[in-house]
C-alpha cells in the first residue's frame, strides 16, 4: 500500500507508475510519498516510474522507523547533456583529475553520506543501492557511480541511475575546491559523448542552474522521463569503466557545443 505525506492511503497496491500518475491528475501539492519498508525491488520499482528514491525516519514513540520515501518533485531541473559547456576555467582546472565509473560504487555512497548525513541516505537504502549496482547490468535500471581522482586519490563522485537514455544524479560529493564542479562537467561529457539524451538533476540548485539545466514542472516532465527511458541504454555504462584524463572530455565538449552555437 502506498501512502501520501500525511499517512493517508493513496493506494492499496505498491503501482508506481499508477501513482504517479494519480499524483498529477490529483494535483498533489506534496513532492513525497510513503511506503512501510525500504528493499531494492520497491527502490527500482519507484525509479522506473520517475520517482527519486529516497528515505525517511519516523518516530513511533518507542523509537523510530524507517520508511521508503520516494520524491517526485513539483519541478525538476532538466538538461541535455549535449548542451553543457564547460567553463574555460573548468577545462583549465581539470588537469590533474582523471574520472571513472562504476570502479567505487560504495565508496562513493559512503562519502556521500559522510558530506550530507543520514537523513535520507539511511542504512537500509544505502543497502538497496549497493545491492541494485552490483546486479543493475541485468536490470532495465543501471546504477552508476561516477569517480574523480587526483594523484590516486577519490576526491569527488556521485552516484545515480540510467534508465533507458535518461541519468538521474542522486548525490554527490567532494572533498576539495574545484573538484566538484571538474566532476560534473567531466560527467555531462561523458553522458553526451555515450548518447545520453536527458540528464535529471532533481530539485532547483544554483550549480544545476549555472550548468544550464532549467526547472520543469511535474505534468511536463513525466512524460519526457518515459520518452527517454524508452530507449535503450547505451551499452558503455554497464560495466566498470577505468579511469580517463580529464581535461580532454571538458575541452572536447566545450568544442562541440561552441561549434553547435555557430550553427
């Protein structure tokens, strides 16, 4: 059964997408609803229906539990990646990272929730990712780490999910000035150069706006989602992928979109 915010049930099955649906027909004015237990089937469930999976505590009086939470915002911030263009202070910056995927996945979960706490990465959901990434290459739900390392060591990554041509970021971290936004750029390129045709940011954030991504409302943006995840995936990020220096990326994909403005 899923509930709303209040508690209140919405319905007497666990149909996501049905859901999701009723939430835009109904025009909920919340962005979360409610399930009793957090496990990979209902995380994979809630992402392939455009719901951000997330997790919450409740207190019962004697203590607290912990329900599954899945977020589908009022407004999302949507770009292509084809149309990032890396800053030239970016593409200079980049010279000492290289970047990676899929080589750390629970590393960088772990440092995300070291950066941002608890609050919603809880354990119990912490496990779902780790669990869905370490079988995603079956599913029709890809989870991916991205990884940026200079001299060796991780000092910036996320973690999200591919589904058809569209990635959803769901955290991210850095431990040093700079790495962060190198990270991200080297992402955009790497999903642009692969075929990624969407790129789900989640809720509005200064940096996603600088990037270009622009808010989408819930009834607009669904039906982008499911265009895009019927597509299939682009094979590259199915597997572990070594890392790669990453100046070139942010200097090709500020080539490229350059070269598209004069066009």
């Amino acid at each position: 059964m899923l509930f709303d915010e209040r508690g209140l049930p919405l319905r007497d099955d666990d149909n996501y997408a049905a859901c999701a649906d009723q939430l835009v027909a109904m025009d909920y004015s919340g962005e979360f609803i409610l399930f009793p237990r957090v496990d990979p089937a209902a995380v994979r469930r809630a992402a392939l229906a455009g719901f951000m999976p997330m997790s919450v505590r409740v207190s019962t009086g004697t203590g607290c539990m912990i329900l599954f939470s899945p977020k589908l915002h009022l407004e999302r911030c949507l770009i292509d990646p084809a149309h990032v263009k890396p800053t030239r202070s970016a593409v200079r910056a980049a010279d000492p990272y290289r970047v990676s995927l899929n080589t750390s996945f629970r590393s960088v979960l772990d440092q995300c929730v070291k950066a941002h706490g608890d609050g919603w990465l809880t354990t119990p959901l912490t496990d779902a990712f780790a669990s869905l990434a370490a079988s995603s290459a079956t599913g029709s739900v890809r989870w991916i780490s991205v990884e940026l390392y200079r001299n060796g060591g991780l000092v910036a990554g996320e973690f999200g999910y591919l589904v058809g041509s569209c990635y959803a970021s769901l955290s991210g971290f850095t431990t040093e000035s700079g790495a962060g936004t190198v990270q991200l750029y080297a992402l955009a390129a790497i999903l642009a150069r692969e075929g990624v045709q969407l790129w789900d940011l989640g809720m509005e954030m200064p940096y996603k706006l600088a990037l270009g991504a622009r808010p989408v409302t819930r009834s607009e943006f669904l039906p982008r989602l499911r265009e895009a995840y019927r597509h299939e995936s682009p094979a590259f990020f199915l597997e572990r992928r070594p890392a790669e220096d990453a100046r070139p990326l942010l200097s090709k994909a500020r080539v490229r979109v350059l070269g598209q403005a004069t066009h």
